[in-house]
C-alpha cells in the first residue's frame, strides 16, 4: 500500500472515529442521553479536517524523504 494512502486513510477515516468515539464515551460518563445520528457532523467535519491534515502531513513525509 502506498505510503499516501496510509497517511490519507489514517487521517481521514481513524481519527475522526477515534474522536468521534471519545466524545460519545464522556457524553456516556456524564450520563446525557446518546442518540449516535447527533454525532454524524462531528465526525463528518473531522473527516473533512482530516482530508486537509492528511494532504499536508504527506507533502512534510515527502519534505522530509527529499532533503535526507
């Protein structure tokens, strides 16, 4: 597997998951009443973000395999 698409499919695909599941557990922790279709934004816009930390996180891999 390419290296880009490790670094894309961890950025945009396990963290927004990771997160996402870390807020559900303190809403969990705090006793709210959890309905998972109101944690969909959330994880949509880290998954946005995650589109724009994964592209440069691999132009700084590329950075750094270029001058080294």
């Amino acid at each position: 597997m390419p290296t880009w698409l490790k670094t894309m499919l961890f950025w945009v695909i396990v963290l927004p998951v990771m997160v996402t599941a870390m807020l559900i557990g303190v809403d969990h922790l705090r006793g709210e009443h959890i309905e998972l279709i109101s944690y969909v934004p959330n994880l949509l816009g880290f998954a946005t973000g995650g589109i724009f930390v994964g592209f440069v996180m691999h132009q700084v891999k590329k950075l750094r395999e270029n001058k080294g």
